[in-house]
C-alpha cells in the first residue's frame, strides 16, 4: 500500500511544530517556571482553538458527539500536559536535538505497540523485526546525539 505524499508532508510538519513547540515551551518554562508555562500554553492554546471552532465550524454538530466518545479518548488533554511538561524539562537539560531525538524513539516504540495490539479500535499492522531494527538504530541515534553533545 503506499503512503500518502499529504500525510507524510503533514507528519514533517508535525514534526518541525513539535521541536519548535518544545523549544518556545521551554523558553516559557525559564521565565515563569514549568507548572506555570504549562498551564499559560494549555490556556493559549485552548483560546485558538475555541477561536477556530468559532470561524470555521460554527454549522457543525461534531462536538454534540461527544458521548459517543469512549471515556479513554478523553484522555489525550491528560496526557497533552504530561507531555508539554516533561517536553520541556527534558530539552533544559539535554537540549532540543537530543531530547527530541529520544522523544522520537519513545514515540515510535510505544506507536509498534500500538500498531501491534491495534489498540483503541486503530488498524492492526503487525511487528516485523525490521521495526525492531529500526527502533534500535533510533535509539543508536539518540546516544550518539547524547555523547557529541556533553
């Protein structure tokens, strides 16, 4: 099957975002502390979204759908926090290109996982062990990335 050019220009996209996010997070994070910048980006961020749901979608019932959700679901603005906080602890420490790089080989074990199981009713893609592989050389990455830089 082949790969959507779009979606992977959008996953690039992402990408970029989530490391320039990371780094003005972290920017933040120095000025007003951690807990606070992590509250003023939920807080900033949930006024651009109220703003383009106002725009753009005002004729649509999508969020009257809600409850159709299963309770889990939900759980994505739990984990948003999780994940702006400790985005941001991380790059203090170690650095936008190393802490993104260990990101990445979290993200991507955990979405084989997730493949794997097909959990949360996603498509099931099975392991290969060029998978492993590749995780494997990630994570090679990220400790060459981790000795250049200290």
């Amino acid at each position: 099957m082949p790969l959507a050019p779009i979606s992977l220009l959008l996953a690039l996209a992402a990408g970029i975002t989530m490391a320039l996010q990371g780094s003005l997070n972290t920017v933040l994070s120095k000025v007003i502390g951690l807990l606070e910048a992590t509250f003023v980006v939920h807080l900033v961020g949930t006024a651009t979204i109220t703003l383009v749901l106002l725009l753009l979608l005002l004729n649509k019932n999508g969020l009257s759908q809600i409850g159709q959700a299963p309770w889990y679901a939900l759980l994505g603005g739990v984990l948003s926090v999780v994940i702006i906080y400790t985005v941001a602890a991380s790059i203090t420490k170690l650095g936008v290109a190393t802490a993104t790089t260990a990101i990445i080989v979290g993200q991507v074990s955990a979405a084989v996982i997730i493949d794997h199981l097909g959990m949360f009713g996603l498509k099931q893609i099975p392991f290969t062990w060029w998978k492993l592989a590749g995780i494997a050389l990630l994570a090679t990455g990220a400790k060459m990335m981790l000795n250049v830089s200290h």
